[in-house]
C-alpha cells in the first residue's frame, strides 16, 4: 500500500487555490445546466469557466478522457462524456465532476444537480448521499483511520437504503489528481492509513437507488452505469486534515 501523502505548508496554499478555482467552476456549472440543453454544450460551458479561473481542466486527456469535466446523467454513476446527441430534461439529475489544475496543484470536486422536479425516491437519493458526504467529513479528523471516513458514509447510506458503489472510491489530492490513501465508501477492507495533519482528501460518496455494482459502456469504456438502471448521486469535498476540524476547502455547501 503507498504511503499517504503528507503535503508542506507551501503545497497547501496552493492546493487551497486549486481547490477555491474548483469550486468557483463546479457551481457556476451547476448554475447554467437547464432543460433542453445538450450535455456537449454544458461541457463547453465548463471550458470557459475552467478558464475563467486561470486554471486548466485536469480531466481533459487525463489517461485519455475527451471531456473537460465528467457529467454523468441519471444512472450514469461516473465518467460520462458530453454529448451533442444527450439533451438534459426536465426530471433528470445531472452529476458533474470537475477538476482544475493551477499553479502547481489540483482541485477535484463534484455535485449532483435535480433538474425541475424529481420524484421522492430521487429526492432522498440526493439528501442521503449528501449526507453522508458530511458524516465522511465530520470522521476526518487527525488520529482516525480512512476506515473512520468509510464507516461514516456507510452507516448513512444504510440508513436511507441507497447501494454504495464499490468499484470508485474517494483519494488523496493536492499536487497530483490522485494521490494515496484510497478512500473507499464502504466498510470491511481493513483500517487504512492514520489521518495526520497535511493530508488532502477527496470524500466522494456514489450512492445509487438500488444495486451497488455497475456496468461500464464497451462503446466509450469510460461511461459507469448503475447495473440495474436505477438512478445514482456523486458528492465529493477536498479537506485537509488539521489539528482541529477538518478543514473542506471546496466549500460551499453544494445543496
């Protein structure tokens, strides 16, 4: 297993950055999807607002992925690439995940959007993975294990009956996109690396409505779908651990 990263004061200003130029972009994002657009068009969106930043997207090319950020519609759990022939309705949910690189580091965040009205099933979809987002956060704490963070976000998903995908976990992130530890959302894998002051971790919950496994397209090989079509949310945070509170520098709230 590699060794967690533990980042230097000079690291962590500019993570802190990447991360804010992150989050800038994520919710100006989620602020233009609407109905009738295409996801093509919400992918060119979040290029301007990438740039906008002075950053660049850390997703395009990364191991090959065309898009400049993943939006993934629906039972779409990750890495969907936007599409002029995908057009977003009124009664989808659309999941955007959005990294920036600049000066140096990387910021990796992503929020689950309802587009119009969404159905009570769907309703607590979004709140429960949202939830236990905030319980993983609330587990970073220095002296914890990862296995804390999974606990966390497990216990919650349990409780709102929503299947924890295990095949994408969280991961460190700061310099590099993804960094050690792994963060898996889930319980039963061991006690994972102690949590120490300077580490930077991506708390990413996949929470689907029903099944937990997925299914990935042989037509792209990137698009992850739920395997039994139900719908699926993606929350995830960058937080730094400290001495004290965990530190979430992708803030704000994303609902």
């Amino acid at each position: 297993m590699a060794k967690a990263v533990i980042h230097t004061a000079e690291e962590i200003i500019r993570i802190r950055r990447a991360a804010q130029a992150t989050a800038q972009a994520r919710d100006k994002i989620a602020a233009a999807i609407e109905p009738g657009m295409s996801t093509a068009r919400l992918d060119d969106i979040a290029a301007a607002c990438i740039a906008e930043t002075g950053g660049t997207s850390a997703f395009l090319g990364y191991c090959g992925f065309p898009g400049n950020i993943c939006i993934s519609l629906n039972e779409v759990v990750v890495h969907g690439i936007g599409s002029r022939e995908q057009i977003i309705k009124d009664g989808d949910i659309v999941s955007i995940d959005v990294g920036v690189c600049i000066d140096g580091a990387v910021g990796d965040s992503a929020r689950t959007v309802a587009v119009g009205e969404v159905s009570k099933d769907v309703k607590r979809l979004l709140s429960g993975t949202l939830e236990s987002l905030d319980a993983g956060i609330a587990a970073c704490r220095a002296g914890n294990r990862v296995s804390h963070i999974s606990a966390a976000v497990e216990k919650v998903a349990n409780r709102h009956r929503l299947g924890v995908v295990r095949d994408y976990v969280g991961h460190g992130c700061g310099i590099k996109l993804h960094e050690p530890p792994e963060v898996p959302n889930f319980s039963g894998w061991g006690a994972g690396a102690k949590l120490e002051p300077g580490m930077v971790l991506a708390i990413e919950p996949m929470l689907n409505l029903g099944t937990w496994k997925v299914i990935t397209d042989r037509s792209d090989h990137w698009t992850v779908r739920t395997g039994d079509g139900l719908y699926s949310a993606h929350f995830e945070h960058m937080v730094l651990i400290t001495e004290n509170q965990p530190e979430i520098l992708t803030w704000p709230k994303m609902m």
